[in-house]
C-alpha cells in the first residue's frame, strides 16, 4: 500500500497557484492541519485568527460577502461544537462559500472527548445548506478541493492529514454525491466512509474466500445523501446492510442509510457498526477501533450474526494491519 506523507499541504499550495481568490484562516493550528507551506507561500493570502474559532468564522462569512473563498482550517470539533452559532447564522443561513476543513475527525486523535469530533456530521447535516464531505485516503483527499470549490454554498469536510494511504486510483476522483463501488454482491451491502473504509477492504477479501458476497460502497458525500447506488445495493442484499463510521450510530451514516431505506420502503435488516452513544477515551487509532469495535474482525462478527453462519475467520486471516506512529515528522502533535 502507498503511503503519502502530508498530501493536503502540498496539494493545497498546487491547486490554489492560479486561484488568487481563494484565501486561507488559521485558528492556532497552522502546521497541525498543514497549512504551514500555504503560509509560508502565499502570505498575502493567509489568516492567522488565533484560538477565537467564532470570530474566525464570521470572518470567514465576512469574507466570502465580499467575493473571496475563505478556506476555514482547525480541529474538527472547534468548527461545529465552539462556533456552531456563527457557522450557522454567518454561513449557512446566507449561504456563503466557506469551505471548511475538520482535521482529527472521530477517533483519528488520541486526544481524548475534548478533542475527537464522534458527532460532526449529525450535527451539521441538520443545518440547511451544508455540504459534508469525509475523505478516507489521499486520492479523496487530493480530488475533494474540487468538489468542495464546485458547490454553491458552504461545504464541511472530515480531512484526513500526516501520513495517508492511497486505497483508490489517483485517476478515479471524488464526485460529490456518488459512492466508490469497491467490490460487488449480492449477499451483505456494506456501506462504510472514512479511516473505515480502509478497515472494511482489510476485511472483504477473507469474507469473500469464505463465500460471502459483498457489494461495498465507499461513501464521500454525507449531505446531500441521494445515490441511486446506495438503495441499489440496499434492495438486492440477501441478508441485509452494514453500514461502518469514525462516528457515532446517532444522526451519521447509519441513519442516514436508514432514512433513505425506509423512505424508499425498502424492509432489509440494517446493522450499523460506529459509536454506540458514548464519549470516546484517549488511546491510539488501533486501540481506539478495536476498543469500540469500529475495526475489520468487529465487520467479521457483524457479517456472521447477520448471515447465521460461523465463518471461522480470525485476526490472521485478516489484510494486515497499518501502524502508524502517534508522534511523526508528518504530524505536529497527537492531538
């Protein structure tokens, strides 16, 4: 597996070189969401706003009044949980192109519950006008500027950052309101986003070897939730969907499936692996996903109950799994 080392800074820097309206706010974590070399570029076009998220949001409102595309970055939680107010009366109420980059999303932080955004996307996507995007490897990370400039209005986005795997061809980019389809079947719909979708594909080879046919979506866009391939793979799954979050079960992915399941009258068993209503300590990712069964042998065991059969896979029988260090060069801090 390609590994790629800070592939938002670089980007970043690449993409806006011919967009001189597009400008840049810092809260106070300037090189901890790889901003740094955009500073370091263009200062002309960056914003240090220091720890005051609120202002810096209706800053940003400010801003895109004026015609500028502001590109909000800070830790995920301080977008929604310190500035919700301002983010919804100074951007989404006028619907103002602010594009707003959530870095350390669910448990991608050892931080600990003031610090891992496990509620984000139900939030968000009860304010009318937001976009929500989630990236899960460094081909959405790379194509997600273009979706998120393309939309007219304010688009959040869980962004991944450090060190980042490349799960998907850098020829296939992200579409906004389309799933990857990864694998097919017609057993189980599985419909996992973000750092999880990486553990769903450790798991779909030994699921598929024991006979299990798997029709896996990875799913970019949480608002607006409308594709067509996602009731597609819902109606022909003989035991029923999985769906697999960096988030809380409560308003995120899985209910989002169920919504459009039901709307659409479609009577299949759903099961939805994610945060069972529960705040989340600090530990390491791996730890963090096995801990609250967010990982590949939690998929196991949910596809067995689902199925009724014992399919007798174990840890071993897994695609290995991929370390990475709490404290990198890639990374300024843990948190």
């Amino acid at each position: 597996m390609e590994i790629i080392t800070r592939v938002h800074a670089n980007n970043l820097v690449r993409w806006a070189a011919q967009r001189p309206e597009v400008l840049v706010l810092s809260a106070d974590l300037t090189s901890s969401t790889e901003i740094d070399l955009f500073r370091d570029t263009y200062p002309a076009r960056f914003f240090s706003m220091g720890m005051a998220e609120q202002n810096m949001l209706s800053f940003a409102g400010g801003l895109a009044r004026e015609g500028f595309f502001p590109f909000v970055h800070t830790f995920a939680v301080f977008i929604y949980r310190r500035a919700l107010d301002q983010l919804s009366m100074s951007i989404a109420y006028p619907n103002m192109p602010v594009r707003m980059f959530g870095f350390l999303p669910g448990i991608t932080t050892p931080g600990g519950a003031t610090h891992q955004a496990t509620d984000d996307v139900a939030i968000l996507r009860t304010l009318p006008n937001m976009t929500i995007l989630e990236t899960g490897d460094a081909t959405d990370v790379e194509s997600v500027l273009d979706v998120a400039q393309a939309v007219n209005g304010p688009v959040y986005v869980r962004m991944l950052r450090g060190e980042i795997p490349r799960l998907f061809d850098r020829n296939d980019p992200m579409k906004l309101g389309r799933a990857r389809v990864l694998s097919q079947g017609s057993d189980i719909a599985l419909i996992s986003a973000g750092i999880c979708t990486e553990e769903a594909m450790r798991a779909t080879r030994a699921l598929r070897s024991s006979g299990v046919a798997i029709e896996h979506l990875h799913i970019t866009t949480h608002k607006p939730f409308n594709d067509p391939a996602v009731l597609a793979a819902a109606a022909k799954a003989r035991y029923g969907v999985i769906t697999m979050e960096n988030h809380t079960i409560v308003g995120g992915l899985g209910s989002a499936v169920a919504e459009v399941m039901a709307e659409a009258g479609i009577g299949k068993r759903l099961v939805r692996i994610g945060l069972k209503d529960t705040y989340v300590h600090g530990a390491s990712r791996p730890y963090l996903m096995r801990e609250y069964g967010l990982d590949a042998i939690a998929l196991v065991a949910e596809v067995e109950k689902l199925t009724g059969q014992r399919l007798g896979i174990t840890d071993a029988d897994l695609a290995a799994v991929r370390l990475e260090a709490v404290h990198s060069s890639a990374k300024a801090e843990a948190l």
